[in-house]
C-alpha cells in the first residue's frame, strides 16, 4: 500500500472526492462530477482547496457523504474521535468500514502513522469511515433533526486535512502534530492551569459561601508560596438559586453577595471560578424562546426551559447573564451542558443519529454546527477577560473559543473504577489535542472516604504531571496528613508547565498503565484496590 493510494495525493495537495451523494428531505441522490465541482438537480458541491462548499438553494439538505477511493492498510489499528466528551471510549481498534469516527481518525501499525481530519471550526458535523476500498467523509449538514435551508448562502462545509508521519516520528508524536494541523484556531491559557474544585465531594449539597471560603484558605496554604499563577478555586453546580437551573445572576440564600464573595476569595489567595449551565432556565422568559426540539426527548419539566441559541434574543440572553458573572469577578466560568440541551443526548448517545429526527432551531438556515459555534462565540465575547472552560462541549467546534475543554465524562467520588475508566483512559488518548485545540481538562483527581487513596493517590500524581489542568477535588477538614502532603506536592507539581504526558501502551490497552513523564517512565496500578 502506498503513501499515494491511502492519501489520494496529487500534485498541489488532497486529490478531489471521486464521488458524492447528497441526502435530502426529498431523498438521496449522486451528484455529477464536473472537474472540481459536483452538481444535480439544483445542488452543488465545490472543492476549493482543500474545503468542500455547498449551495443548495431549494433542498432542504440533510448530509453529504464525500468519497475518495484507495485501500487501507488490513493490518493496521485506527483511533478516532468522539463528538463532545469521550466517555471511556477511545482506543485503537481494528478496521470496522461501518464505524464513523468523529471529526478525525489515525491509522498506524505501530510505527508509520496517517490520518484524515476537518479543521476545527467547520460548519458541519464531520464524521469517517474507513473501509479496505477507500475513505469516507460524512459532512451532517442539518439544522437540528431536519434538512438546512441555504436559501442563496453558500456554506463553506469543512477544510479536509491529511498527513503522514515523518521517518521515526512515533504515533503519539504523529497525533499531537496532526492536531496541530487540524487546528484552525486557538486559545490557550498563559500559564498552567490548577486549583481545586467543588464538585466530587458536596454533589452540589451544602455549598455556601462560607464552606467555599474554608476551601480557599486551606487551598492558598497548600498552593506554592510566592507564585504569581495563582490556584482557581472553582464553584461548582449549587451555588444558583434553583437546583440545576438559571437565573445565573444570583444565588442561593447561602451566596447573598457573588461579586463580594470573587473579591474575598481574590484576597484569599485564590482565582475565583464558577459553574453555569447557559441554556437551562427556570426563569420565565418569552415562549418563543424555547429549544422545542429538545421537548421530543420529555426530558424537560414545564417549569424549566431550555433556551434556543438561533433565536437572537435568546442568545442575547445567555450574553447578558455570562457578562454579568465575569464583571462580578470570576476569573474563569465553566460552562456546561450545553450538548445535552441542544440535542437531547450525551455524546455516546449521538452516534450517526446525532439527535431526534423531525426538529429544527427557530433559525433554519443555518446547520447545528453553526449555532453551535453562535453560541461558544456569545459565550467567548460576554466572557471578556475570564477563561471559559467548555464541558459537555464539542471540543471540535469550541477550539479558539475557550482557554479549556473537559476531554472526558465525569471522573467520580464514590466509585473509583468510573475515574479510572473516564479519567485515565481520556487523558491517555485526548492529550495530543492538549496546546493544539485548548487546555485538555481530563477532570478532577477526587480525594473522598468513599474511594481507595491508593488509586486516587496514583491519578493524584498522573494528573499533576502530564502537563495538562489540575483539579483537586476533596474536602480539606477530610484529608489525612499523608493526603494533604501529596496535594502540596500536586498542586507544585500542576503549576509547573512541561511537556504533555505520553502513555507508552496506549496501542495496546484503553486504560494505560506505563506512562513517560519528563522524559522517565512511570507504571501505575490502576486495578490494586480491586
């Protein structure tokens, strides 16, 4: 097999597609083939460069499947991606023709690595298949569960990347630099990224200003002295006034005063964070402003309602209540669920459905890629100077438009076989995106009575030094003295930039136990407590 046949390689770049069909509300059919332009009734497809972009004035368009021929390697492994978080999911894996691996795919036999990507920040929803015949691109073009109506707009799709590796460069070296390459866009934070978050050992329960306090003042004694990097102590879900839901301008009688208590944790010794879910509302706000799609999945109460993000208003909305938080003071908002809101799924639920067919956002020209983007960009401006952390957000799509992305589904403060599942395995195969696309968060390290220190003690040292965000999740008055000395350790550790950590086995099993860490391997018994 040769580099030219997997890649379809032609002098000047990417060969055109050789085929494309196109899947409307009307049917599907092939479109004709006309030098770089493919083309029937009333639907065109152009390769510009390496970008596919479609006029579709009359059809409602639902998908395009994008074809270039040429066998793959029978022998070799692949890895794709997944649509938002993974959900310790992601291995190398056998060729399956019939699997769609989202936004980008890798192939390798160990040591030569290829892959196949879009840009981050395409207008579609990219998936591929990789099959003993050729390769596949699977562009979701629609507007919620029904077909985009263009009008006279041209939408440009996604910009095809491909790329080989060079000689003696390893699959996980290929990986970070092809990520590089898919990069369209990015910010990063100016220095590492850690602290201590909420979450793992309240569930949202008994949180008030007065505990969140305790927990910088035990956080600024165990953070390295005389930083200017400052730790952030982030406040997770259950300081807002109504379980679960907006309005995210005030708090519960326990957060009388959320700028008073930003400025009080700045004087603490502490960068104040804080939790939101922007589409998720008890207030009552015009009916028109409903995401009614997300009604098909009778998930949501009558007295909650999940905003639309085409709906200007709306969006305006979401603006407003993030602006007011970051004008209150809080140095990096987390922003979450908002996935599940617009579709009505997790990640692992998508798979090529993506979401409930028969609805469409208030704004039907534009395809769920866009208000997707809409939305991470309000969130980005309304924002200012506070770092955005995305969870439950397409990393693909929020590349550029937040500092930090939660790579993986909730590590766990009960059950230590979930944080080694999620935490260990989405850190071992989503790191390579770390510095290309974002910070990569693989979530917390969770240090609670109800899981093995012995485990957490090792995700404690794996997390704070593979480079990437460190949270501490534990209740400072529960640590034992051995507990609190290997946190100090950890957070120097976290605030220290180095290289991302590189899991050496990686080709051969989804939970990593041989790691290289500055340069020195480093084995880890993730089943002991079993």
């Amino acid at each position: 097999m040769t580099r030219r046949t997997f890649l379809g390689v032609m002098a000047g770049g990417l060969a055109a597609p050789a085929r494309v069909t196109v899947f409307t509300e009307e049917g599907d059919f092939p479109l004709e083939r006309s030098g770089a332009r493919w083309a029937a009734r009333d639907v065109l497809l152009a390769w510009e460069g390496n970008a596919l972009v479609l006029e579709a004035p009359r059809h409602a368009v639902l998908k395009l499947r994008v074809r270039w021929p040429g066998g793959l390697p029978e022998r070799w492994r692949y890895l794709g991606d997944q649509w938002e978080r993974s959900y310790g999911d992601l291995e190398w894996r056998a060729g399956n023709g019939d699997r769609l691996m989202p936004w980008y795919f890798l192939a390798s036999d160990g040591k030569a690595a290829r892959g196949w990507g879009v840009k981050t920040g395409c207008r579609a929803l990219c998936g591929w298949q990789a099959d003993p015949a050729g390769v596949s691109l699977w562009a979701d073009v629609r507007c919620g569960g029904r077909g985009v109506r263009l009008g006279k707009r041209r939408l440009a799709v996604a910009e095809v990347v491909t790329a080989s590796s060079e000689r003696g460069q390893s699959p996980f070296e290929f990986a970070r630099a092809f990520c590089r390459k898919l990069a369209h866009a990015a910010i990063l934070p100016a220095a590492p990224v850690y602290g201590w978050n909420t979450w793992y050992y309240t569930y949202g329960r008994g949180l008030t200003a007065e505990s969140v306090r305790r927990d910088a003042a035990a956080l600024a004694s165990l953070a390295p002295a005389r930083v200017e990097n400052r730790p952030f102590l982030m406040i997770d879900d259950g300081w807002q006034e109504v379980p679960g839901a907006g309005p995210w301008t005030r708090g519960h009688a326990g957060f009388p005063d959320l700028a008073g208590l930003a400025a009080r944790l700045r004087q603490d010794g502490v960068r104040p964070g804080i939790w939101v879910r922007p589409l998720y509302t008890a207030e009552k706000l015009p009916a028109g402003w409903r995401l009614e799609g997300n009604r098909l999945n009778r998930r949501v109460p009558e007295d909650r309602m999940v905003l639309d993000p085409s709906v200007p208003e709306a969006l305006e909305h979401v603006r407003q209540e993030t602006r007011h938080l970051a004008r209150a003071g809080y140095e990096m908002i987390k922003h979450d669920y908002t996935t599940f809101d617009l579709f009505g799924r997790w990640g692992f639920e998508m798979t090529q459905d993506l979401t409930n067919a028969g609805w469409a956002f208030r704004d039907s020209a534009k395809t769920t890629a866009e208000v997707v983007l809409d939305l991470y960009r309000a969130l980005r401006e309304a924002a200012g100077g506070a770092m955005l952390i995305g969870c439950n957000t397409i990393g693909h799509l929020c590349a550029g438009l937040a500092e930090l992305h939660r790579i993986g589904d909730d590590n766990s403060g009960q059950e230590w076989s979930r944080t080694r599942r999620m935490g260990v395995n989405t850190l071992a195969f989503r790191n390579v995106q770390h510095g290309a696309f974002f910070a990569a968060d693989a979530d917390c390290a969770p240090i609670t009575p109800q899981t093995p220190w012995e485990m957490n003690r090792q995700w404690l040292d794996l997390l704070a030094r593979s480079g990437t965000p460190l949270f501490v999740s534990a209740h400072p008055e529960q640590l034992s003295p051995e507990q609190r000395e290997a946190v100090r350790r950890a957070l120097a550790e976290g605030a220290t930039p180095r290289a991302p950590a590189e899991a050496l086995d990686w080709m051969e099993t989804p939970i990593p136990r041989k790691w290289r860490i500055d340069g020195k391997v480093t084995h880890y018994d993730w089943w002991a407590a079993e």
